[in-house]
C-alpha cells in the first residue's frame, strides 16, 4: 500500500529547547515520536538517543536477512518483534548514556514507534505519546497512556477531560531510560485506503482534545500532510503551547 508522511516539531510558546525527537524514514517504514524528560540537554538528549537507536537497530536487523531475529515470540509478528528489540536496544544505550555522564543521571523519554507491515502497522509505545487511526471521519487512540492519570481513566476514575486538566498528567507510570528492563505496549492496527495516523507528544494532545484534533484534520479539504501538521502545532501554540509539541503523519493511498 502505498503511503506518504510528514513530520515536524515546534518548541511552544514556554519552553526554551526542544526534548522531541522525530522520525520519518520512508525507505524503513519507520514513524518515532519521542519526548524527554530530565530537564535541558538530558531530556532532549534521551530522545534523540531513542529515535536514533531505534532507526539504527531496526537498519541493521534488516541487513542481517533470514539470519534475524533467531528467537520470536509465537504472539508477535515479524515487525512487531523487530520493534520490540529495536526499543529495548535503545532503552538500554540511553542507561549507558547516563551511566557515563553524570549530569545526565535520571533522563528518559517517552516513546511512540509505527512499522509499515503489509496492511498493518507494527506499534510500540512507551510513556504518554499516542498514535492515532483518523478513518472515516472518526479518530481512535491506538496506544495507551502509561502515567497516573491514563491508568486512572483506564479504571473508571477519571475522565479524559478530567485527566487533561489533573495536577499529575505529567508522572508518567512507564519510560525508557529509568530501568533495565522496560515493558513496551505493542500491537497490530490494519490499514485501509485513506487511512490517516498522527504519532504525537502531549505537546499536542495536552493543548487540544481529540474533538479539536479531528476537526482540524478534516477542515484540510486537500487532506495535505504539510497543512495538517502545521496547523496542529499552530493550534495547540495558540491554546497555550505549554510543552514542546511535535506530530508525525502517515497516510495511506
């Protein structure tokens, strides 16, 4: 199936540097989005680590051939392995990355991948970064927040309006670069024609609500990923831009 992407990041009207990273490799049929933490150069570097890495191990796995992966999981496919490995590669060069400088003790990032697998996308997620499914005028969350408050909206607490206005919508539950070992959330979303994705930061979705979202993205006549994507940031600036806001478009022909 054939697709076209786009990405960009912004650093919003109160931060003075940006902690996302991005990614857009079409030849690898590789969509990251990442947002650091730990404040100045460590958050920005523990992303940029996480999408370099990725990038990195998935390229060399793929110049392997046949010879990788030796093990799979019985429940996983081929790319979802593939990213899984990808991401717990980098998990651990960012803790390397910390072991070696002191000043970067305690960074990490989030972290929302997507590999293009026949007429499925392979995701894996990590912190508060989501992946959105745009189809048919309706937009669907694919991933799962891993901070205090999405397991409270996942328990009935609260709502998600209620979770976007929550003292602690920020602490997050899941990150790289904190532990040895990370669970990745990992799944398999089919594509149709006319499929749109967004992989986005809370930059965005803190700043606007998934109706406000949606709306943007359908008042795009043409459906012009450059438009969509800068109109987001544009909106999410113009509702506060509290964070770094950074979006990833990936749609399908």
């Amino acid at each position: 199936m054939e697709f076209k992407s786009f990405g960009f990041s912004d650093v919003g009207r109160l931060r003075s540097n940006n902690e996302d990273s991005h990614l857009c490799n079409a030849g690898e049929r590789l969509f990251l989005v990442a947002d650091g933490m730990g404040g100045q150069a460590s958050g920005e570097t523990a992303s940029r680590l996480a999408v370099r890495h990725v990038e990195e191990f998935v390229v060399r796995s793929r110049a392997q051939g046949p010879r990788w992966p030796k093990k799979q999981r019985k429940d996983l496919t081929l790319e979802q392995h593939r990213l899984l490995a990808a991401i717990t590669f980098a998990n651990r060069q960012i803790l390397d990355a910390a072991g070696e400088r002191p000043e970067m003790k305690g960074m990490g990032t989030t972290l929302v991948g997507a590999l293009l697998e026949g007429d499925h996308l392979a995701v894996g997620n990590v912190g508060d970064s989501r992946l959105y499914r745009i189809r048919d005028g309706r937009m669907e969350q694919m991933t799962r927040d891993h901070s205090l408050v999405g397991e409270r909206v996942l328990k009935g607490e609260l709502t998600l309006e209620q979770a976007r206005k929550d003292s602690q919508k920020h602490v997050l539950t899941r990150a790289l670069g904190i532990h040895e070992k990370v669970k990745v959330d990992l799944s398999l979303v089919d594509l149709r024609p006319k499929d749109l994705f967004l992989l986005c930061s809370d930059g965005l979705h803190q700043m606007l609500d998934d109706g406000k979202i949606l709306f943007i993205i359908e008042s795009i006549g043409d459906r012009s990923l450059y438009k969509i994507g800068l109109s987001l940031v544009l909106q999410a600036n113009l509702a506060g831009g509290s964070d770094n806001i950074t979006v990833v478009l990936v749609s399908f022909e």
